[in-house]
C-alpha cells in the first residue's frame, strides 16, 4: 500500500540526511464531488480525501532549533531556524511551511528541529490541493512530535492562516478541512460558515470518480476570481436592501433572484443565480448519496458544470471540451469542472468497467483538438492526514 511513494520518501532522506527516518506521515490530496464557488458564499461543498499523497519522512533532532526540508520531488532544501521569528522566502513551496511554524508561534507554543524529506503524488497546481496536503502535513507533524494538543480543526485553520499569510492565497477552508478530516469511503459535507460537518457513504454502485486533468491553466484569467467576488457583492447588497432580513446566500431564492433581475444587471444576477442553484444542488446530492442514486449525483454533477459555464462563467474551451466528450458516453453519469476554474481538471463520474476505454477515447480527441497529453486520475476515498508504521496507520 503505497509502497513505491514511502520507499521514495525514505530514499530521499537517507540520501539528503545520510540516515533513517523515525516517522512517516501521509497527507493527502482531494476532490470536491459537488458545491464550487460556494465555500465563501455562505455554501456547504462536498469534498473528500483521496489515495494521492505528499509523504513526509522525518526525525526529530534533539537539542536542536534547525529544519530542514528536502522536497525531493524538485529537488530543492531549504534550511531554518525554528525558533526565530519566518518571513516569506523566494522559493514558493518554503512559504507554507515558514506559514505553519509563524501561524503555530503566534498562539504561543514552541516547537524544536526537524529533518524532513518529503514526495508526493498530488499533482502540483491541476486543483488536487497539494498545498493544503503540504502546510496540514507539517501542521500535523509538528502537533503530534511536540504534544502541541491542537484539535483538527486548529490544525486546518493553521494551514489556511499559512496559505493567506505566507502564500498570499486567499483559499478557503475546504481543502484543508479534506485533508485532515477525509474518511475511507466518505464525503464530508461541510459547512463553510460554521465549520460543521457530516459524513456520507461514498456508494457509486459499480461506478467511479475519475479526473481528466486538462493540463492548463489560465492564470491571465484568474483575475476573473476577484471580478466574480466583486459581482457577487453587487447582487448582495441588492438583494439586502430589498430584504434587509436576508443575511446569506442560503435564505435567497431564485425567485427573489427574479424579481430584482433589472436592478442586478446582467451580471450580478448570472452570478447570484449559480450560487443560489448551486447551494440547492449541494443538499439534493447529499440526498442522491443517501438514496444511493448516482444517477442523480451525476445530473447534479452536470447541471453544476453548466452553471459555472454558462452563469458564472469560470470554465474554458478545454474543460468544456473534456465534459462535452465525456457526456457523450453512455457510461458517464455526470462530468463538470472542479476547483477554481480556467483550466485544472474535471470529475466524472464513470462505470467501472468502462473507465479505461473512455479515458483513452477522450484522451485522444483531446490531444487533437488541442494538441495537449491530458492525464487521468483514477482515484478512491481515503483517509485523511496519517503516520504510518509498519503498514499500519496511527491514529
Ligand atoms: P494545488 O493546491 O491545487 O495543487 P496550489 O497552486 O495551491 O495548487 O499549490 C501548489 C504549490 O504547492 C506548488 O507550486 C508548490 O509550491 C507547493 N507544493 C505542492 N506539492 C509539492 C511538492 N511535492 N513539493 C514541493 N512543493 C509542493
Ligand atoms: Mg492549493
């Protein structure tokens, strides 16, 4: 079970620190099945951690302030001292770790040196949230090797204050909150305002989730994320001065939406109209998981990837490609865009059996419409952050 990642993981630190590791950790990566855009507008999403993994070997060095982190997988260490107060640094992936130990200094507790080496197969960057994987690792690392006594929930608001601060990401709490709370089998609804959360049984009977990742991303439209928040509030401030009691997204609806359509404006209405739909779409796909119905899951899928299309306008021609020829088969229940948007991967929601096929079919159109090798990831649900020992997990 993961053998070829661990064994990497170990080989890496003997090679940068010329001895044995004393633990090993498992951070994972996730999915978000259903519920974008919505975790900072008053929404509930649907994510869960999956079998990709940033394994961390480590060993604690005794009467020492110094860490250091080998990230084999660029090939690149960096050194520090513990102690001291961290400012950010030039090499990007350093800024979540110097973010972890600022964020863990600033609620007053100490920590000691550390030799890490760490590999992964999170892909960086295509909206797996190898960067919650990277800073919730190391935040759960340092809480169980110095008896910190965080709770999980500090331990995912250590990793997000790490990614706003050191980062300058202004990510939500999702992916942090997956990677350390996932569960075998399990999606999570999670509440982004008040942090409460469900588990539900992850049955697909007979199907399964698969990721086409586009391999792009346009980041010259990323400044779309601040225009859509900027549209959103637009909308809100109508809809608040029509119905002062309405605080949040969830109270709206789209006949209120409706009604307000001229004072909105094109845009600010597109927008609201997705987020309100899709907070719906959210508690009906808890409702198809609960029924054991992934025929509806995978409308809900679909219609989702509509949305984010066509009203809030977040997706791009490769994406809408992948979902498109992913639609055309019988064997897809559902596809839409997952993450952020303006490229990464899409989820879909495939038979079993008919995976393979299917993904090299669309992987073949894709490369000659676009010229470009997408990958497939064909991932389960799986724990969240882990040590593991002997083929075993600590809990
Ligand atoms: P995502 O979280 O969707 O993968 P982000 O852009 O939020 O994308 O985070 C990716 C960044 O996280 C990388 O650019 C890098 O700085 C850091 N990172 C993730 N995985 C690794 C790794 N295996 N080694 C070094 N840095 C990593
Ligand atoms: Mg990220």
């Amino acid at each position: 079970m993961h053998t070829t990642l661990i064994n990497a993981a170990k080989a890496a630190f003997q090679s940068a620190f010329q001895s044995e590791p004393e633990h090993i950790f498992l951070s994972p990566g996730r999915i978000n099945i259903i519920g974008e855009h919505v975790d900072y507008n008053d929404g509930y999403v649907l994510p869960a951690a999956i079998d990709k993994y940033i394994c961390f070997a480590v060993k604690k060095q005794q009467d020492s302030e110094t860490c250091t982190f080998f990230a084999a997988d660029l090939n690149e260490s960096f050194s520090f001292n513990i102690s001291e107060k961290q400012s950010p640094v030039g090499q990007m992936w350093v800024n979540y770790l110097l973010g972890v130990v600022d964020a863990i200094q600033e609620s007053g507790k100490t920590v000691g040196g550390l030799q890490i080496a760490f590999s992964s197969t999170i892909p960086m960057g295509s909206g797996l949230s190898s960067s919650a994987a990277l800073e919730c690792g190391f935040a759960y690392i340092l809480n169980i090797l110095f008896d910190l006594q965080f709770s999980k929930k500090e331990i995912a608001l250590i990793g997000q204050k790490a990614e706003h601060t050191f980062a300058g990401v202004q990510c939500g709490i999702m992916d942090q909150f997956a990677s350390v709370f996932g569960k075998e089998n399990k999606v999570m609804m999670l509440d982004c305002n008040s942090l409460e959360h469900q588990y539900y049984d992850a049955q697909l009977n007979g199907y399964s989730l698969v990721l086409f990742d586009s391999c792009v991303k346009h980041t010259h439209l990323t400044s779309g994320y601040n225009d859509r928040r900027k549209d959103v509030e637009v909308g809100k401030e109508i809809i608040k001065s029509h119905y002062p009691g309405i605080l949040n997204f969830r109270q709206v609806t789209e006949e209120i939406l409706t009604e307000l359509k001229e004072d909105m404006g094109d845009l600010a209405y597109k927008r609201c109209l997705y987020l309100v739909k899709e907070i719906k779409r959210v508690e009906e796909a808890v409702k198809a998981l609960s029924e054991n119905n992934p025929e509806y899951l995978g409308r809900l899928m679909t219609e989702t990837h509509t949305g984010l299309s066509q009203e809030y306008e977040v997706s791009c021609n490769e994406i809408d490609f992948l979902v498109e020829e992913a639609l055309k088969e019988e064997s897809v229940l559902g596809a839409r865009m997952m993450g952020g948007g303006f490229g990464g991967c899409s989820i879909n929601l495939v038979k079993e059996d008919q995976a393979d096929r299917i993904s090299r079919n669309i992987e073949e159109k894709y490369r000659k419409a676009f010229g470009i090798d997408m990958k497939v990831y064909k991932i389960n649900i799986s724990e969240g952050i882990k040590e593991y020992t002997d083929n075993e997990f600590i809990i």
